[in-house]
C-alpha cells in the first residue's frame, strides 16, 4: 500500500501520503460536477472532497498521536478513496504486556472521538455565529452546503467507526475487549467475523439502494476484514513454531561467478524461484524471480547475477518464532534462514502457507479420530 502512494507533507512529524487511487475519486468528482450548468460546480465539489478527507486526516492523527503517547511510534497515515490507514510501528513499540488491552482500545477511540468533538464544536459556533442555521436540512452534506458538510461529515466518520465490526475503530476495540477473556488471535477472529457480516449486509443495501459508494465501501471493509482473520488464523497455526519448521532444505544456490542464463536455467529446471548467491561457503545475496527476469530483460543472460542481486536480504535464525515471521513475508518476499553465518534453509509465504494448511489438516483428522 505504501509503494503505490505519494508523500504530500508531514503534520507533527508524521509523514501524509496519498493513495494513487485517490486520483479516480477526483476524477469521479469533476465528471460529475462537469456536467451541471454552474461553472463553480466542480470547484465545490473538490471543496467537498477537501472537507471529508480533511476530517479522515484529523480522525488518522488523532490514532496516530494517541499511539505515539502510548509507545507506538506513527510511521505514516496513508489516504484512500474510502477513508484513511494509520501506519504504526508495531516493531519500535514500547511493550506493555499487561495494558496491551487498554492501550488498543485508547488508541482506537482517539480518531472517533476527534471527529464528535470536531461536529459538536463546529456545530455550535456555526449555530452562535448564523442565527436559524440549516443544520438539519436535507442533504445533510452536499457540495452547496460546505459549511453544513463540516459538521456532518465528521458526524458520519465518528459514528460509522464506532461500529463493532473489524477493521473500523469499533471492531478493535471489540477486539480489545474480547481480548481481555481470550487469546488475541480468536478475539481477531470474532472481530473479524463480525465485520464481515456487516459489509454482506452493507454491501445489500447498496445493492437495494443502488449506491455505488456504499457498496465499493463494502467491499472495502469485508477484504480488510477477511484479511485479518486470515492473519489470525496464520498467527493461531504457527504460534509456538520456529522458522525452521516451514522452511525447506532442500534447495538450490548459485555461485557469484554464475550469469543470468545459469539462473533462468534452474528457474525453468526446479520448483524454486529465489536463490540465495554463494561466494564460496558464504551467502553474499539472493536474486529473485523478479529481479532474475527484470534483469534478463533489460542487461541480457550474460549478466552476472553478482551484479543485479539483492545484498540486503531478510534473513532469520532457525529458532526465531514462525509467528513472527509471518508478516514480514507478505508480497512474496523470500528470506534466508542462517545459522549464525551457514545458510541452512529458505523461507517464503507459500512455504508458510503450506505448513498452515497441513497443521489445520492434522487438527482436523485429530479432532474425527481422537486417539
């Protein structure tokens, strides 16, 4: 998500990227307001846009500093076509074991509570400052009434977030909740659950409606949500595993002095498609299947594979936890297992995935045929 945005600025030394997906909101926005007889149209239509995500970047900082305050340092705060993604740093994070609970639950109601606070004060002043305002007439937001849209914006991002279903700021703090009583990846689970049956149900009364944009939020919501149970489920499978329980052995290497076409050789020859580079009995890089054929493309097979290889690879030790492993692997990033400086196995998500698939199989046959 990161790689496909822009920076654009930095709010209290948090970095503030925009999604390229953005631009087909913007572009949503003008072919619609283009249409209209009033040449201002397409200017208070982008003012509109401006009002919601302004309140998306307030209801993020709000996660973000709260998070900061609390251990977690904030690393970026990415915006979307739907909304905004807060990225912490879950890896500097102070460890607090026994209020981890507490600390979610704050950090999650942080954006919410900035968005209530925003409406009601903005709604009061406007109210002071404009006797008889039209705070309730309809539509509550509409690019005629920016003023009005202030107040109901953050409204709307308050309270749809406040929703028990994960990934909004409700699900977590379900999640917290839950997790009080029970581990953390079968409260996920739960949250998780939930927030799927809220997006099919969301995703129907788009449908009925014929909203598009609640359908594509949808959408939004119950991928997110289906991604971390599929996380969950990952941590709950490979919890009290080392890294060498999933990586294989067995496997191929190429020599520094080895070329392009060597490489695409035993990419067509095996079933592996990262290889770690030798110079002599020390790894010195590892040159992927990517790499091997962005190579190929642009230099030629006769390229040394010792001059397009990676030298900064991720490497664990055979003993580190697998469920901390895990998410360091999404993308399809490959990782070398070292024993201290002998290189002893390769480690990806498909190795990870399958070692998942064969423990949930063995639990199953277990749980039809006890012993």
């Amino acid at each position: 998500m990161r790689s496909w945005s822009i920076p654009v600025g930095r709010l209290f030394g948090i970095e503030i990227r925009i999604h390229l997906t953005f631009l087909f909101l913007l572009v949503f926005v003008w072919s619609t307001e283009s249409n209209t007889q009033d040449p201002t149209a397409v200017l208070r239509g982008m003012a509109l846009v401006g009002i919601i995500f302004g309140s998306v970047v307030l209801h993020e900082l709000g996660h973000a500093l709260v998070a900061r305050g609390s251990g977690i340092p904030a690393k970026s705060i990415i915006l979307l076509p739907i909304g905004g993604i807060t990225m912490l740093d879950e890896a500097r994070a102070v460890p607090d074991p026994q209020n981890a609970w507490k600390r979610e639950v704050r950090i999650a109601l942080a954006g919410p509570l900035v968005n209530l606070a925003i409406a009601g004060v903005s709604a009061l002043i406007l109210l002071a400052l404009i006797p008889g305002f039209p705070l309730l007439v309809r539509p509550p937001m509409h690019s005629n009434a920016l003023l009005r849209s202030i107040v109901w914006a953050n409204l709307y991002l308050g309270l749809f977030n406040l929703l028990p279903a994960y990934p909004m700021d409700g699900g977590r703090i379900l999640r917290s909740l839950l997790a009080f009583r029970r581990p953390k990846e079968e409260a996920t689970r739960v949250a998780a659950g939930a927030g799927q049956l809220f997006a099919i149900l969301m995703g129907l009364a788009g449908l009925l409606y014929g909203n598009f944009m609640l359908m594509f939020v949808a959408l939004f919501v119950y991928l997110g949500a289906l991604q971390e149970s599929a996380a969950a489920r990952g941590r709950i499978f490979t919890s009290g595993f080392p890294v060498s329980a999933a990586a294989i052995t067995d496997f191929r290497t190429l020599r520094h002095s080895d070329t392009l076409r060597d490489a695409g050789e035993l990419l067509l020859t095996t079933s592996q498609h990262d290889f770690p580079v030798m110079n002599g009995e020390s790894v010195i890089g590892l040159l992927t299947r990517s790499s091997l054929v962005r190579a190929m493309m642009n230099q030629g097979p006769d390229t040394y594979v010792a001059g397009v290889m990676d030298r900064d690879f991720l490497q664990f030790p055979p003993t580190a936890p697998l469920s901390d492993a895990l998410p360091k692997l999404a993308g399809g990033v490959c990782a070398l297992v070292m024993d201290d400086e002998r290189l002893v196995g390769i480690l990806t998500s498909e190795h990870v995935s399958e070692f998942i698939l064969l423990r949930q199989a063995g639990m199953s046959q277990q749980k039809f045929h006890p012993a």
